[in-house]
C-alpha cells in the first residue's frame, strides 16, 4: 500500500453535507461501511461517528489503483465534489440523503482485516454478545451503540450544568477505602505497603459525602464509579457509575425537589418531553399492597387487592390455613381475563411458585356463574363480596395467593409485571416516574436471627419514631426515599444521621458492637461529635437511566466497556492471574487447587 504520510485532513465530517453544500470541494475521512459495484461506478457509504455519506468513484478516476484494494472498515481519505442526488434517488434515512460526494481522489490511510461480525445496523440484533464484546472496538462503530455513548455523553452533561447551577461542587472521594462489608462484597485490593492489609473499592462514597457536609461543603455531587462484587443482572454491573449528591440543612422535600428539578431538565433537554411536577408519591405500604413492589411500574392499571376478610369463612382449606397461620389472601383482576387458557393460568402458577407462595388460585366470572378450583365453595354472599373486593365483572378472572402477607404480595406483583408483559398491557412509549417514601428502617433476618438495615445503616429513622429504637424497631419508618422510573429503582437516598447517640443507638439495633463500630466507622461516630449538620442525599444509577432513557435492553448496551454475566472483560481478558513476583510483593500466595492462576503455581489467594 502507498505511504499515507501525507494524507489530507477532512473538511467536514460525514454527517455534514446538506443541499447547501453543492458545488463545493470537500473532503470527507472515515471508514467504508459498504461498497457497490456498478460497473463503471463503486458506491461507498463513508461513516464516522457523525454519520455517513455515499461516495461515487469512477473506475477511471485517477485513484482507480486503490480500487481494488477496498474493504468495508478500511479507512479512507476522500476528496471531491459535492452534488445533489438525482430525483428519486434521495435517501431520506440519513441526513446527508439528499446529497453525494463525487470523488477526485481517494487515499486509504490504512486497511482493516474482516470483521467476525458485520459493523452493519441491520446485523446488529443477530450478533453474539459474546463476540461483540470481544471485538468491542469493533462494536462501538455501531450507530446504535454509538448513539447510546452519546446519549450517556448529554445525560452526564445535562446533569452538571443543572447541579452547578444550583450551587453544587463536583467534589472526588478515594477509590483505596476501608472494607465495610454490611451490602454486597466488597473488592478487596491488598496493601504492598501494609503486607496482610486491604483496601476495599468504594461500593458508594456514602461516608464520605457524609463527611464533607460535617466539614461544611454544604452542596456536593460526583459522577462517581463504584464497584460491588455481585452477582450480574441485566441491569447491574460489577463497575458501575452513579450520580452522588448529599447537603446540608435539608429536609426529605428538599431532596425530592432537587431531584425533581433535575429530571424535568434531563427529560426536557434529551428527549423532549416535559415531566408534571411534582412527582408523584407512594408510600412503601402502598407500593407493595397495589403492586406488590416497592418499585412499581404504573404504566398499566392492574393493581392488587386485598381480599382477605372477603374469603374469611369459606370452607376451603387452602384458604383457612393460610389465614390461619396470619397470612392474607392477595388478588389481581384482569378484565376481560376469562379467555385466558388453563396453560396461561399455569405458567402464571409456576411463576408465583418460583418467588415462594405455595400455589395460584384462580376464578372465572362466566355470564352462567363462576368456574375454578374453589369455585364450588362460592355461595351467592360470598361471590358478591369476592367480586366487590376484586373489582371484578362477568368476564374477568381474578387470580389470588393466599399465603404469608409478604410472599403473597411479592408473587403476585411479579405474576402482575409477566401478564403485562406477555397481553401487551405496558405502553413503551410512556414514561412514568414517582417516589416511594416512608420505607421500614429495619427488617428482620430470620436466617442471621437479627434485625438489618433496609438501606444502610446511616439512614436517619422519623423523628417521631427515634424512641422506637430501643423498643420495637420493626414499626420504625425511614426518612428514606427511591426514585422509580417505569418499573425500576432509579436512584434512593435518605436524610442521614447526623447525632452520635442516634448511629449508635442503630448500631446497636443492627447488634454492630461499639468496638466493631469503631473499628469499622469510628471515623464517623468521631466526626458526628464535631457538629455535624443535618444532611441527606440521593444516589441516582446512570447507567440504569441511560438505558431506559435510550430504550435498550441492558446495561451493557450503554457501558463503553461492560463485563459479561460471568464478571469477565472478553477483549481485554480480565480477570487474569498475575506473576509470582507480584504475589511475592504483596506478601500473597496461591494455594494450590483452587482455580486458575499464574504459570508455574495454582491455586486459593491466601495472605503470608
């Protein structure tokens, strides 16, 4: 191939050209996307990241050497003419469809091997996730995929100029902190210097956010990476970025306002569309009694019912027992549900199983009178009071769990999100955004036999309900908060302890020791006796936001560089052992037998 030392620099990019620019001499650098032979012409589709423009070469131009030598992805250099398309020939798909680019000269400044996969959009839904991701470089040329990095690029920017603009300073915290391992696992980074010493990466900076408001930065948010050593979903990554605000002298209003205000700008500024506020609001109860989740999705109507007192009495064992034992009796009604089959009803008992409860009843309301497993144990009251409770009509089928109060909701609001699903229920096009509030502070761990913080242990309990601490922490309400985006938890926060007596007084709920508090967060207890202000914050996923935003399935598809479901990077080969001498000055070794690790040793990480 020639020598490309002196290649011409572009003009404009491939997603420039308009009708205005006719006439004029250009050039234009990128990669072919597809070529076209038409005898004495080539077709090219040229592309970068601002979009693509067809180019016409003449087979007897004076580039024709190169000619045979082009392949899709190879990059080019290309001069010449501007003109506007033919009639009938405008493409109106791209935005450069009404022009094309007659080419005077052509220069590849370097070739490119074929792709395992096609760079193509079209191909895009039939590629390995697999090989994408091995070759994402490769990937990352995709308009899809392109788009979404972008779309995360705006999203990000639109956040710090709303923030900034209200008085925020974009503040760092450490990656290199202290294991505290009260969530999920921490990543632990061993200390050369400290031999048999760790550092942990930061699941949040929660502690020290909370510490620049004790030392008076009262307004602080950071687009923070953050690292949990859990197992992948579609929408978690062991790496991941959240928008991190905290400040001082707030109440949960002001937070929820904030947040608010800094929605309706990402919505108003990225996609057009203008949020009502305030936002919506659900209490924790009322989340989980109408939809049986404490992030519901509220795009279609399908609630739960509580209808309990109306099957009390019947002589259906099933039923007594579970009412009996202090469970309830939980129900949906899906209109117009009579015509589902007994395989659907089935596939939904399997899914109730699945999340616990012992088995699905269900009840068509047929014009001739009711039809189902307990149907028969229905006298006319009792029929009345049921469809009163439900909601329910000559048509509809209502499907019930009679089982503990949490397992019954619980089952029944995942059963509630599959039959939206699965009869088209949820309407993609909308989007619907509200908060739940006033969350239990604790919850009890039957396994470990004690009580756990629903958030974390630094969430500030209701005023009104501090002497509960020491009393019954199980009626104690959270001065927490969670944003929730069609379905999903997009961001929670809360307003923060900020006395010594109260942390410790949690402490002591959760049985976190004093020595095991100070060892953990004495920092923290030290620093709430310095006159620490009142405080809370939020945390907001980017990642979760962006790709709801962007309408994509994953995560992974708005992440530059994701892992895989497994925790591994394909392209890069991560996770990967590391040599002897590494080990040595860690003052680590490898136990043999355990797994994969460096030539010439196998085996457990254990410290000296």
């Amino acid at each position: 191939m020639e020598s490309t030392s002196g290649w011409i620099q572009r003009t404009h990019t491939c997603g420039d050209l308009r009708k205005t620019h006719a006439g004029q001499k250009v050039v234009l650098n990128g990669w072919v996307e597809s070529l076209r032979d038409h005898g004495s012409l080539r077709f090219i589709d040229l592309r970068d990241r601002y979009g693509i423009t067809q180019v016409i070469l003449d087979v007897n131009g004076p580039y024709q050497q190169v000619l045979p030598d082009l392949r899709p992805e190879y990059v080019l250099s290309v001069q010449g003419k501007v003109r506007i398309r033919p009639d009938g020939m405008a493409n109106p798909r791209i935005e450069t469809g009404e022009v094309e680019l007659v080419a005077e000269g052509c220069q590849i400044l370097n070739p490119s091997r074929t792709p395992p996969f096609e760079i193509a959009e079209l191909a895009a839904a039939d590629q390995n996730e697999e090989i994408r991701l091995k070759y994402r470089y490769l990937d990352l040329r995709r308009r899809t995929v392109q788009k979404n990095i972008q779309l995360r690029y705006r999203v990000t920017r639109a956040i710090r100029n709303f923030l900034e603009s209200e008085g925020f300073l974009d503040l760092e915290t450490p990656f290199l902190t202290r294991s505290t391992p009260e969530g999920a696992r921490d990543f632990l980074v061993p200390s050369r210097l400290q031999p048999g010493n760790f550092y942990a990466l930061p699941q949040s900076p929660q502690l020290y956010k909370q510490i620049y408001m004790i030392a008076g930065f009262d307004r602080y948010y950071q687009i923070a990476r953050c690292f949990r050593d859990e197992d992948l979903r579609a929408d978690r990554q062991l790496e991941f970025t959240q928008v991190d605000i905290e400040m001082a002298f707030v109440k949960e209003n002001d937070v929820i306002s904030l947040v608010d205000r800094l929605l309706a700008r990402v919505f108003k500024e990225i996609l057009g569309k203008e949020l009502r506020l305030p936002l919506p609001r659900l209490s924790y109860d009322e989340a989980m009694s109408e939809y049986g989740k404490d992030a519901p999705d509220v795009r279609f109507d399908l609630k739960l019912f509580d209808l309990t007192e109306a099957v009390k009495g019947l002589d259906y064992q099933v039923l007594k027992k579970a009412i009996a034992g202090g469970g309830s009796v939980r129900g949906l009604c899906l209109s117009g549900g009579k015509t589902l089959s007994r395989k659907e009803i089935d596939q939904g008992e399997e899914l109730v199983k699945r999340a616990g409860a012992k088995g699905l009843l269900w009840l068509k309301l047929e014009s001739d009178g009711p039809k189902g497993p307990f149907a028969k144990f229905l006298d006319p009251e009792a029929l009345h009071r049921l469809r009163a409770a439900a909601q329910a009509s000559t048509g509809d089928l209502i499907l019930m769990v009679a089982d503990q109060d949490r397992i019954a909701l619980t089952s029944l609001g995942l059963l509630r999100l599959d039959l939206g699903r699965r009869l088209n229920l949820i309407d993609p096009s909308r989007s619907e955004l509200l908060w739940v509030v006033d969350f239990p502070l604790v919850e009890w761990n039957e396994e470990e036999k004690r009580w756990a913080a629903c958030h974390h242990p630094f969430t500030s309990p209701k005023e009104e309900h501090e002497e509960l601490l020491s009393k019954d922490p199980g009626r104690i309400r959270a001065r927490a908060y969670d944003i929730v985006y069609n379905g999903f938890e997009l961001g929670g926060g809360s307003i923060r302890i900020h006395r010594q007596d109260v942390q410790q007084a949690l402490f002591d709920v959760l049985q976190i020791t004093k020595e095991e508090a100070q060892q953990k967060f004495g920092f923290l207890l030290d620093a709430l006796s310095y006159g620490a202000p009142p405080h809370g914050g939020i945390a907001l996923g980017l990642d979760r936001f962006v790709m709801l935003l962007a309408g994509a399935e994953t995560i992974r598809e708005v992440i530059p560089f994701p892992k895989t479901a497994s925790g591994t990077c394909p392209m890069t080969g991560c996770p990967g052992p590391v040599s002897e001498l590494q080990l040595r000055e860690l003052r680590l070794r490898l136990e043999p037998g355990a797994g994969p690790a460096p030539p010439g040793g196998a085996g457990e990480l254990v410290s000296k």
